[in-house]
C-alpha cells in the first residue's frame, strides 16, 4: 500500500501537464481511482491513512472474536460488597476521616462499652410503631449515644462489606476534607460522650467511661532537706509518651515516670521547712483503667517553619505490655524493682499515633453481646435494601451483557458489508470531529459501547462551493449503500455524500495551483541568472531589495494561500461555525504585512528616496516576477523619487542644524540651569533676593535632554507651569512641603535666569514666591507668599489621591534590615559607603529612547506651544514622580522583598522566614518605630507603603519546651475542632 503522499502525487500528476480550462470529467474520475485503490482485507495490519477503502484496525477485532462477557458492562459484581464470613465490617473513609473510622473501630471492639451503649434508651419511639418500624420513613438517631448504638449494631450484624459513618460525622459537625488531630479527637470525644452518659440512671451506663479508660497517677515531689513528701492526685484517660529518642515503648513509659530534680531557681517550695529547697518531682502510676490508651506524640513543634512536623522514629512495642513494674502498690512487691518482661509478638512502627492495651483478667472474657431488638430490626431492614440492590446490580449486569450479544451479532453482520467494492457509485462518509484526530474516529464510536456514538458530521469534508472537496478524501472512509442507509437511519446526520458531490471547480482551480507550483522552480532560476546582467538606458524596473531575497518564498505562500482559500470549508466544523473574530484578527495581520515590491514605498505610496533599499532590475526579470505579482507596486527606473519625501529630508537637515544652534543659545544663556549649579534653596533663603521663580522640575529635565542632543531631542518651546496649578490655577504646593517631600517636583530659578527664560519660551503662568518682613518688632516675622495662592481643597483631594495610591499596590518593593542589639548596621554619616554594589536597575534613572515624545510637551518641528495639561494628566505625573523621588537606595544587609496592599502581615512573615531564615514567632518588626503586632491585619491598613524599610529585630531562641509550646499557641493559632459538636458540652 502506497503512503498518503505518494498517493497524492500520483492523483493529481495529470494535472501537471493539463491546463484548468481542459479539465473534464474523466480527469477527476482518474484521480478519485488513484484514490479509492482498494484495501484487501487480511493484508493490512493497521488502518491505512489516507485510504478511504481501508476499514482495518478500526477496532473491529474485538468484536469477530470470542468476547468475554464481562466486557460488555462496566457494573462491578454486587457480591463483592457483601461481608466475607467470620470478617469484621468496614467504614467508608469520607475524605480525611480516617482518624474517626479507627477509633470508631477501637471502640466497637470494646464489649463492655459496646454493651453500655446498647443499654442506653433510644428516643426512636416516633420511629418505631408497636412491634414494626415504619416503611416509608428512614431511620435518623438524634442524639451522639443513638448514633453510635446504630453504627455498632451495623457493623456487628451487618451483611455490607463496609458501612457509611456520614451521618455520625455530620452529627459532630466535623468537616470532611479537613485531617485533624486524632489524639485530640479521641480526648474530646471522650469527654463528651462521658458527659452525655452522666445523665443515665444505670449505674454499669453512667459509669462506663470512667471504668473502661480512667486510671489515676499521683505528682509526687520529696524535699531533699527533709525527706517530706507531697502528692498531688489526678485521673487520666491516655498516658502521653514522647518518642524523641527512643526505640521501644517500655523506654518512653520509663521517660515518662522518671524523676526530675528541682534545683536553683526552680526550687521547691516545702511546707515543712518553710523555705525553698531541692527536691525531686515524678509520676507514680496508682492503679491502670480496663483500656489502657498510649498516645505516642509523634508532632512537635518545629521553628523553622512555625508549623508541626511529624516525627517518624520507629517504635518497637509487643502484644502483651508488662506495666506491673510500673505501678506503686500498697505492700511494695518484688515486681516493682525488676524490669518489665517483653511479650510475645513484637512490632515496629514509625506511623503508629496510639497503643490500646486491654487488662488481661483470669475470668473468661464475654465475647458475645446481643444487639438490642428495635436495633437488629434497623439492621434487618438494611440487609433488606442491601440485598434488592445486589439483585437490581444483578438484573442491569444481565441486562447489559444481553445488550452486548446483540450488538456483537450485528456488528459482525454488518462490518461484512461494510466495504463499498470496487466503482464509484458508492457512498462517502466523513467519520471524524477533528481533522487532527484519527480518521476513524466515527466508526470507533459506533464499535465502542462505553460511549455514545453521536450523529455523522459532514461539514468539515465540503469546500467553499458547498461540496466535495477533493483534498478531503483522504481523511474519509468509503462505506457501501447498505451500510450508509443503516448509519443514517439510526444516527442521522449529514450531508450524505456520494460522487456527485465531488467539486470540480476547486479540482480546476487545484490544477492551476500545481501547474504554477511547479513551474515556480524553472522561472527561481530564470530569474536568478537575469539578475546577474547588467541594465543599460532606462529599460530596467526598481525592486526592492527585501523583495528579491523572499520573491521565491513570497509566490509559494501566495499559490498555498490561493489552494488553501478552496481548501476551506463552508465555514462550519462538525456543525459549529468558525470563529469569525480569529478570521479578522488573521486578515488583519495578513493585510499589516508587506507584499512583493511594497518594502520601497515611501509613506506616501511613492518610490522612497533611499537607494539602497533597492535595485535595479531588467525587463525581463520583472516580468517573469510580475507573473506571480500582478499587483505588485511598478517603478520603471526613469521614475523619480518621492518629491514629500525629498522635501521632507531638506527640511530634517536644516531643523538639525536650527536644533543645534538653538541648543547652543540656551545653554550658553542659561549655563547654571543647565549644568545644576548655585541653584537656590527654600529651606536656606539666600539672602541676596526677596523673590524666587518656580518651574515644573519635568520641564527642566526635559529642556537638558534638548541641549545634550539636540539633534535626536525636539526642543522645548513652553515652560509649562499649568502642571503645577489645580483646574481653578491655584498652587497644589504649600511653602512647608516645597522645602520637603515636593522639592523633587519643583525647581527654584534666580530672577536673572527667569528674564531670560521669559524670552527663551513660552511662559504659561508665572509663578513665584516672595520673602516679606512683617511687623515692627526687632527681629521681624518673616513670611513667604505665593503667586498664585495655594488652593486648599485641591491640595487636600491631592494628598488623599496620594495615599490611596501608597495604599492600593500590588507587586511593590519593600526592603527589610535585619538589626542586632536595637542597632542599624547603618552609617547615617556616610551614606554612600553603604549603597548595594548590586543596584537594580529600577535604581538607575530609566532614559527614554532618543527621539520619544513626552505627552506633556508638544515638540513638532513647528515649534507650536505646549499643549494644556488636564488635571487627571497631573496626577498620573505626580504618581511618576512620587514613584521616583520615594525610590529608597538600598544597604548591605537589606533584602527586597516583593508585597502587595492587601497581603497580611502573617503572609510578609512567611516571606522574611525564607529570607532571613527567622521563624514567624520569633520575629519582631517595626516601620518609623511602629510596632507590627496584628498578623491577621493587610500592609496597607498598617501603614507600609512602596519603598518602605521594615526593621527586623530576632529573638533569641528558647530552650524550654513548655515556653515553645506557649509560643506555639500563641503565634501559630490552629482551628483545630473549634465550631464542631466535640466542643458543644
């Protein structure tokens, strides 16, 4: 079987010797042949691409064959949910409630308590009707007790394979997807169902907690200096055991009973000797509960990060736990001094959380406890709904299988007469939804039950013309008369596509595209050789030189472009139609790139004044490229360049040379303005003149980057001093804030320099201010009055658009110095021995291209006056210079970190953590002396703003685990089970 391109090739040779306007039926008939060359079944191994006639290996062979009777369902076997004989009952893990499955577990596995709760009464009794329960109403318990009698009477009696604990969870309010601290679920919980049994009247009900799991130690401290000893009685319902350091289990429990002494400032207090005194301090183990809980504490805390970390240290514990060495008796025995035995059947763990030991006893333990009558009855009734839905499973798995025979019978029916044969008056069928999927897609579907087969979709397979296109066929499959009358009939569908659909003016316009495609290389060439002669007189033609290089690659887009125009379809793909705001976007840019000869156009239309963007090329040389460029621009080599252009140019030469003679003038008129020397100070009032002028400190700037290079900068023709009025021309400065924070914005001309600048530009507004002496009173009060005078209400919306914008951020820089002993490691004096080698470049004055124009000043070649700025122009200049006068140098030692307003302070913590590998609790952080104490407030709220240096003072590390502990509920609050029914007692 030949591949697809060879195929290609040898349909459409004909055409590369036959013109479009000779193109008759018998040669599209030719091609099609070439085509539809039939595929012999049993030959192929795969599914031919490009083949319309091949229809193997489209997943038929799972249907000729034997098939499993399996396969043709996806319902698992219902018997697989049923409880195994002499196996316990499981429970479904909801999402992260693991930790309540296994004490629920543990705690069904103790008889007395299973035994206690049975005894307690149910308040089911609107539920149960005499000796019957209720049909058409399910079973719901009310209270913490109903919900465990019924959840242990399931998995007792249950024949489910695992049973659903939903409506207990739901009951303590606990959220599903959230993993919680199982030894604290297992305290809390404890707590409240022995609070909730201490309303039963029945002793063995109320006292069940207490005697199953309460046991009781004593503290007991023994003063060194005369021997009296204290105790201190307590009950306990779990012995906690640190695992830190240790292997097997007896040496935690021995940790955990050890002494401890009580020395220097941790003195002991005796009552008997009336003053403070070494003493020792242990834990003595008094009598042991039924159910002995051990809760290995494998989280601590780790301070790097500010959360728990989970220890996995191995623990080797046994079967059988010998505590009797542990607890203190009344006649001290032997027992007590030797050290406890090893049972049989030890274990390792390193994931082990908690131990539960039963008390070994003499009696022979009860192991059988009678479910109560009106619980087994909830349970029968849950066998009952458990069996109907193995039979339902059962029916729908038959049902299913019989549904699969059928269609095998008839897929191997009908794939017998799927072919079409040979000749062409059979039916096409386009079987894909995406020309990029697998062609065969459509009968993949129709094998494959597990998805539904969807309707035949033509469209994709039709030209422009609303017919066969001709290079669809290979993507097709070509399917007998029978089989397209049963397809259509039961799928529907369309258009239904024979060979009368075929389109014969996309196969002639196809011919004309091959005829040129191939005749492209012989004229690349042609050309090629008639470029290397040499043009004589006016018979050659200019060309750009661009052109030249990509003619080939030009004309070759522009044949795929015209082939590719027939080869769209109708506009619709598997029924949708295209996007037509994707076909606008792709003409747009189609229609922004330049075609042959466009790249010597002048912005005017005409031949462009530079010559060496172009050539000069023969007659005949541009006519053979004008046969693929009919409408490519012409420019016979008498024409004369663009006359604008030429204009232009002569114009361009004489404003650069008027450019440098005006950037002379200035200068030389204004040389300490230029250069930014002796320039006056507000806060220093020079004393040789009562009046200073004020300019836009943006004009200034711009006015020196003229006289650097005036040949590549327009000059400044206004002053613009609107910038720095309000919309009703009064000041947005006040004298305090010239001297300070707007001294960046602003600059100070001498009264000799603002006559000059008066005749050098365009003076919009003047403003200035003056130094008077009031009063007779030697010395006088000096004031400053501006011209014109400060508009109040306009400077204060100002500000407040100011700290809106410092309160607004995202994405900003801040800087964080680490101090030791309350000390900046800063010297103040010298500032610039501390500036970072490695600057930024945000640090560096960003310089714009040569030539940009600023949006404030209007600097055409004509020289016409600055335009007037608006108000919401000045504020965004304002936010530009605030942004670059604010802009904070950073130190050694300094770290810039990236924030936004709305980010928390616990969230800035996190990021200094890995920064300067201080944890959150032990960090202490300042701004302009304010302490930063609330972590759940946002930065903006607490007043840091871009640019800003946050001090970070590091606490020194504390040895004492009960002070981390402390730290760590203090600074790293967690939710735990707050808001659940574990803390509703």
């Amino acid at each position: 079987m030949a591949p697809r391109l060879q195929l290609e090739k040898a349909a459409w040779r004909w055409a590369e010797t036959v013109r479009p306007e000779e193109v008759s039926q018998e040669h599209i008939e030719t091609a099609y042949r070439i085509w539809l060359e039939p595929c012999i079944r049993g030959v192929c191994r795969r599914n031919c691409k490009g083949n319309p006639n091949c229809l193997v290996g489209i997943g038929e062979h799972i249907w000729l064959g034997e098939i499993d009777e399996n396969s043709f369902h996806n319902i698992d076997d219902p018997n697989c949910e049923r409880r195994k004989k002499n196996s316990f009952v499981g429970l479904t893990n909801l999402g992260a409630t693991c930790y309540v499955n296994t004490f629920l577990q543990v705690w069904f596995l103790n008889l007395e308590l299973r035994q206690a709760l049975y005894l307690c009464p149910s308040t089911c009794s609107d539920y149960v009707m005499g000796d019957s329960i209720q049909e058409e109403k399910d079973y719901e318990p009310q209270t913490i007790c109903e919900h465990l009698q019924y959840l242990f009477a399931l998995l007792q009696n249950s024949n489910r394979r695992y049973i659903d604990p939903s409506g207990f969870v739901k009951a303590l309010g606990l959220d599903t997807g959230q993993q919680q601290d199982a030894q604290e679920f297992s305290k809390l919980f404890m707590s409240l169902l022995e609070d909730t049994l201490s309303k039963q009247k029945n002793p063995d009900v109320r006292n069940i907690v207490q005697q199953q799991f309460c046991g009781e130690y004593a503290y007991v401290t023994v003063c060194n200096q005369c021997g009296r000893e204290s105790k201190l009685l307590s009950k306990f319902y779990e012995l906690e055991l640190n695992i830190q350091g240790h292997k097997q289990l007896t040496d935690c429990i021995s940790e955990f009973l050890k002494e401890e002494k009580l020395e220097g400032d941790n003195r002991y207090f005796c009552e008997n000797c009336q003053s403070k005194q070494n003493a020792t301090r242990k834990i003595r183990l008094l009598s042991l509960p039924c159910t002995l809980n051990l809760q290995l504490m494998r989280f601590v805390f780790d301070r790097q990060t500010g959360h728990k970390k989970k220890l996995n240290t191995y623990i080797g514990f046994s079967e059988i736990l010998d505590m009797e060495p542990y607890v203190e008796h009344k006649e001290p025995s032997k027992s007590q001094t030797r050290k406890p035995k090893c049972g049989k059947g030890t274990h390792c763990s390193r994931n082990a959380y908690m131990l539960v030991y039963r008390l070994q006893t003499q009696e022979k333990p009860n192991t059988i406890v009678q479910v109560p009558a009106f619980l087994q009855e909830l349970v029968d009734r849950d066998n009952s709904k458990f069996e109907e839905w193995c039979i339902e499973m059962a029916e729908m798995r038959k049902q299913s299988v019989d549904k699969g025979k059928a269609k095998h019978e008839e897929v191997k029916e009908l794939y017998q007469r799927l072919p079409a044969g040979a000749g062409l008056s059979k039916c096409f069928t386009y079987l894909i939804f995406y020309i990029q999927q697998h062609p065969c897609e459509w009968l993949q579907k129709w094998l494959d039950e597990s998805t539904p087969t969807k309707p035949i979709d033509n469209h994709a397979c039709l030209c422009s013309h609303d017919k066969l296109h001709p290079d669809k066929i290979s993507i097709m499959k070509r399917i007998s008369e029978y089989a397209a009358d049963i397809f259509y009939s039961r799928y529907g569908g369309g258009p239904r596509l024979t060979v009368k659909a075929l389109c014969k003016e996309c196969v002639v316009e196809r011919c004309r595209v091959l005829r040129l495609k191939n005749q492209l290389n012989e004229d690349y060439k042609t050309v090629n050789n008639l470029l290397k002669a040499t043009v004589k007189g006016n018979d050659g033609f200019w060309v750009g030189k661009s052109s030249l290089r990509s003619w080939r690659q030009l004309a070759l887009e522009q044949l795929d472009e015209q082939d590719g125009d027939v080869d769209q379809s109708n506009g619709k793909m598997n029924g949708n139609t295209l996007n037509k705001e994707e076909s606008k976007e792709e003409r747009k840019e189609e229609e922004e790139e330049l075609n042959f000869n466009e790249d010597i156009l002048c912005p005017h239309g005409e031949l462009c004044i530079s010559e060496n963007e172009r050539r000069l090329v023969s007659k005949d040389a541009w006519n053979k490229l004008q046969q693929y460029f009919p409408k490519a621009p012409e420019f016979p080599s008498y024409r004369e360049c663009c006359s604008q252009c030429k204009i232009l140019e002569r114009e361009g030469e004489e404003n650069e040379a008027l450019h440098k003679m005006i950037a002379n003038e200035q200068k030389t008129s204004l040389p300490n303005l230029f250069q930014d020397k002796n320039r006056p100070c507000l806060s220093n009032w020079p004393e040789d003149t009562d009046v200073l002028y004020i300019v836009s400190q943006f004009f200034v700037e711009e006015w020196r980057k003229f006289v650097r290079k005036p040949t590549r900068c327009s000059p400044v023709s206004s002053v613009g001093n609107s910038a720095l009025l309000c919309p009703h021309g009064g000041l947005m400065f006040t004298f305090a804030s010239m001297t300070k924070e707007d001294s960046k914005l602003i600059a100070l001309i001498w009264p000799g320099e603002w006559q000059m600048i008066q005749k050098l530009f365009v003076v919009d507004h003047v403003i200035k201010i003056t130094r008077t002496e009031v009063g007779d009173v030697n010395p006088s009060e000096t004031q400053y009055i501006s011209e014109p005078k400060l508009c109040p209400e306009c400077r204060e919306g100002l500000l407040c658009q100011q700290q809106r914008d410092l309160r607004e951020y995202t994405q900003a820089t801040i800087y964080v110095h680490k101090v030791v002993d309350n000390k900046k490691v800063m010297k103040d004096s010298v500032p610039e021995l501390n500036v970072s080698s490695s600057e930024t470049e945000e640090d560096k004055e960003e310089a714009k291209p040569d030539g940009e124009k600023d949006p404030d000043f209007n600097q055409s070649n004509g020289g016409t006056k600055r335009q007037k700025i608006t108000h919401q122009n000045y504020i965004a200049y304002q936010k530009q210079v605030i942004r670059r006068s604010m802009r904070h140098r950073k130190v050694r030692g300094e770290k810039a970190l990236l924030v936004s307003a709305n980010q928390t302070l616990k969230e800035l913590k996190i990021q200094i953590m890995h920064a300067f590998s201080v944890a959150p609790f032990d960090q202490n952080l300042s701004i302009d002396g304010k302490i930063l104490s609330d972590d759940c407030a946002t930065l903006g709220t607490l007043g840091v703003i871009p640019e800003s240096v946050i001090l970070l003072k590091a606490d020194e590390p504390i040895a004492d685990y009960a002070a981390m502990d402390d730290v760590m509920q203090v600074c790293m609050p967690e939710e735990g089970f707050k808001g659940t029914g574990l803390l509703g007692h």
